[in-house]
RNA sequence: GGAGGAGUGGCAGAGCGGUUGAAUGCACCGGUCUUGAAAACCGGCAUACCGGUGACGGUAUCGGGGGUUCGAAUCCCUCCUCCUCCGCCA
C-alpha cells in the first residue's frame, strides 16, 4: 500500500511513476481522491478529538461532583456530555467512511515502479536485461518435448494426477519424483549457504495475512479458498514467510533477515489457456524454494543484485540456458517497484519459461503489514522487503528433461547427482 | 468436538468502574560515581494519528469487534488465540 503521505509530498512522481504502469486516468486520479479525502480526514479528525477531549474533560468532573455530593451539578453535567456524545457519533461514524474509502483508494493503487523501469505495455516490451551469452543445448534429431519424455519414462503423469484431483495436478513417480526432491534439496543447501534460514511454514494463510502481502484484493480469484474455515492455499512461500514479521518493530541490527523456504504453491491459473499451459508449463501444483529478504532501505537494492547473483548461480549450477528480464511498467506485479524475472531455456518446446522472480517491494508490502524498524536515531521507518523464487520447480524440470535428453536416456546435471543417487533416468 | 481457565507495555507482573497510558521488577538507553568495569544512585524508555516552526497540547489503543455507563484495562455479548482435562487421531 502506497503511503498518503507520500502521494501528498511527491504527487508528480507518484503520477509518473504510476502511468509508467500504463494505468488509466480514471484509475489515476484515486491518486488526488485519496489525498483530498485525507484533508477531510484530519479536519475531521481534529474536531472529533476536540469534542472528545471535551467529554473526557467534563467526565472527570462530574466524578468529583458526584464525590462531593453536588448531585445537581453533575446532572446538568451529564447533559450536556449526552450532546457531545451524539455529535461526537456522528462525527465518528463519517470519520470511518472515509478512513475506509481512502483505504480503498490506497488498495487499488499498485505500487511505484522503480525508476529503472522501462515504460511498456505487456510482456513484449520487457528489456532484456542480460542475455544468455553461451552455447544452446543440442538435441538428437527425434527430440521430444517435456510432457512426451515423462510418459516415455514414466516419471511424470499428468493423465493420472487429472484423475485424482483436476489437470494441473501432475503426479511425479519413481526417477520423477526423485527428480523433485533432489531440487527442493540442492535449492535449500544453496540458499542455506548462502545465509538463509530454513523455515516450514504453513501451507495455508488466513485473510490478514494474504491481504498483508497484497495477494489480497487485488489477486483474490487466483487462490484457492477454504471456504469453511476462511483459509487461502498459499500461492507462494512468500507470503507466510513475509507476515514472520507481520506487525514488528525490528531493531537496525537485525538487518539483513534472510529466509528461505520450500513449499508446495497452489494457483488457480483462472483464465488460463492455450499451449502455454503443456505439461509443466503451467500448473496449479507447482514446489519452489523461496528467497525472502527484510531490507534497510538504503541497501535494498544492493540486496536484490545480491538475490539475482543468487538465481544465477543456481541455474549456472545447473547448466541450464536462461536469461534475466527486466519487466516493464505493464508487465511489473501489483505491488512491486522493480521485478527482474528468470527464463529458462526449454530446447524441444523451443520456449523461454519463466522460472524464477526477483522483486523489491519497497515499502509496499511492509506498510500494510507494519512491518517496522527503528534506525539509528531511534525513529521508527518501514523497512523494504524483497523475494525471490530460488526456484520454481515445474518449469526447471521441463527445460532438465527436454535440454539433457539422450539417445539413451536424460542425463541428471552433476550438481543433482548426489542427490538423486543416479546419473541418467533411462 | 466437549468442559474449564487465561489473554495488560520488549519480558515478568499489579490494577478489576473515576487524574491509570497504566504500579513494581527485569531488560534496554543516557548521566553521576570509577583509571576502566561492576555495584549503587538519578533520569529516560509503547504505537498511531490530529494541532503547533517548536516547546508542547490533544485523541485513540490493556487479544479483535460490539454493548452498558457521564466515565471501561476494569461490567456484559461475541469472535480469536493460548493453557488444562476428556474424546478422536497422524
């Protein structure tokens, strides 16, 4: 969430910013709506406290009258608290209003892009900010995409996870699912040594935490919601591993938090079609290791070069083609100011898949959850915070399985072995 | 799922209708003392908002929400969380 104060202070570059994402002017004046009800906010704001003070006042009084004896004068008293009582009600009441509609304002507003942020419409116009530099997989001439490899080998079943639960669910087997596990593995040494602590967290949020790192409202439909006991699937481990800190003050010393943690991720995909969606291209089960940083803002963004160095190397290890992209305004995600995104080059399917996104929020997210630290000269300043996927598994083992088949079988990238205890899934 | 108990500042813990934003202790910060440290002593130490250049003043917050009352941390209702016992169970 944007701070009001902020949008008062530096109105032009809020507007700027925010056309960058190309938001239409209806959705750019919430900018001045916000700011004039909050003027109406505090002159509000002011008389009610008045009137309160009055009545606090006057409380105190008749306590003593009622002490002393003086039984008429208190009486006379109590009347006159009875009218500050009803003006103050209804002063209260239109306080509220507008207190929630400028939250309402402040909840459709996505956050300012950072000013590297190339201005652009949809994922076309993303900038390509490091390009892959080395050789391109060669295949034998009968290659086959992903989804074919995992039924020739049978270590993915897409058909049998559509029977058990719904398509998008696939069931990994065998050399499949050892596969997996010895991803989520080597992905949670790595961040580990990289000076990250390993949660588990819940796999299921509540709305409190779901709104804090802004999946709510603005991503409502792409969660799965257990209706009975109002609980959301979590989309991402991001979003309990950043509410850790929901509601905390942090002292300076405790910069930077590191975390990191695999889940399994839950999305609708509501909306979905096409190719796009072969395979593993596109699931609604899907496991990643998750990278989430608390950030002093003045080194945040040493801290996201710091997270991208990380993804690198993750997919350097495993000698997979891919390249970073920097998102435009259009593409950018709701709440964050600047998101480079990982893709991976899938040889048969000849796709770039998205594997992995790295953001810093700012303070986007950590204004609505108060997540706060004190600095050095003992003020209280949100912090930034930052994530990153380090990594998406689905769409890493289809670029695994279509770039490392042999004519004998696929052979597993050396940095799997010791986890998969094998070198080739035949 | 059933029965009972409890939720107060960073922690511990008083208060149970009226200058209580909240005693006291610990922790933390500053000072005095000391060559230095410890101890002792003195002072400070919640968050958010409103008004004010500022000093400062005001309002709200004692798990969340609602109610009773002139006045609520204190009484009532409701929800949440934790603890104990019973039931069920990986």
């Amino acid at each position: 969430m944007l701070l009001i104060h902020e949008l008062r202070a530096h109105r032009e570059r809020a507007i700027t910013g925010l056309r960058k994402r190309g938001l239409k002017e209806a959705q750019l004046a919430l900018v001045d709506k916000a700011v004039d009800l909050d003027d109406q906010r505090k002159e509000t704001q002011t008389r009610l406290d008045s009137l309160l003070a009055e009545r606090n006042q006057l409380s105190r009084e008749i306590g003593k009258l009622f002490q002393a004896g003086r039984q008429d004068e208190a009486n006379t008293a109590k009347e006159r608290v009875a009218q500050l009582k009803e003006e103050a009600e209804s002063l209260q009441k239109s306080m509220n209003e507008i207190q929630d509609e400028i939250e309402s304002c402040l909840l459709n507003l996505p956050n300012i892009p950072h000013e590297s942020v190339p201005a652009g419409q949809s994922e076309e116009d993303n900038e390509i900010y490091r390009a892959w530099q080395g050789s391109m997989p060669v295949l034998p001439p009968d290659a086959l995409p992903h989804w074919e490899l995992a039924e020739q080998y049978g270590i993915i079943d897409f058909k049998l996870g559509a029977f058990i639960t719904g398509s998008g669910f696939p069931l990994y087997r065998g050399d499949g699912a050892r596969l997996q596990r010895a991803l989520i593995n080597f992905f949670l040494d790595e961040a580990r040594e990289a000076g990250y602590v390993e949660v588990i967290p819940p796999y299921m949020v509540n709305a409190a935490s779901a709104r804090a790192t802004g999946q709510l409202p603005d991503k409502e439909g792409q969660m799965y919601h257990m209706e009975k006991d109002d609980l959301y699937m979590i989309p991402t481990a991001e979003v309990p591993l950043t509410n850790m800190y929901r509601d905390q003050i942090l002292q300076e010393s405790d910069f930077p938090v590191k975390l990191t943690g695999y889940t399994p991720c839950f999305r609708r995909e509501a909306g979905s079609y096409g190719s796009d969606v072969k395979g593993l291209n596109r699931v609604h089960q899907f496991d990643k290791v998750e990278i989430v940083h608390l950030a002093h803002p003045d080194n945040s963004y040493e801290v996201l070069d710091e997270m991208l160095a990380h993804v690198s190397g993750l997919l350097d290890k495993l000698q997979l083609p891919y390249r970073i992209l920097r998102l435009c305004g259009g593409d950018l995600g709701f709440t964050s100011a600047l998101t480079f995104d990982f893709e991976v080059y899938s040889a048969a399917q000849g796709k770039w898949l998205e594997v992995s996104s790295v953001s810093n929020f700012e303070t986007y997210q950590a204004n609505r959850m108060k997540l706060r630290f004190k600095d050095g000269n003992g003020k209280t300043r949100l912090a930034h915070t930052l994530n990153g996927s380090a990594l998406a598994l689905a769409r890493i083992v289809a670029a695994l399985l279509e770039n490392n088949q042999k004519e004998d079988g696929i052979s597993i990238p050396e940095v799997l072995r010791r986890y998969t205890g094998i070198d080739m899934i035949r």
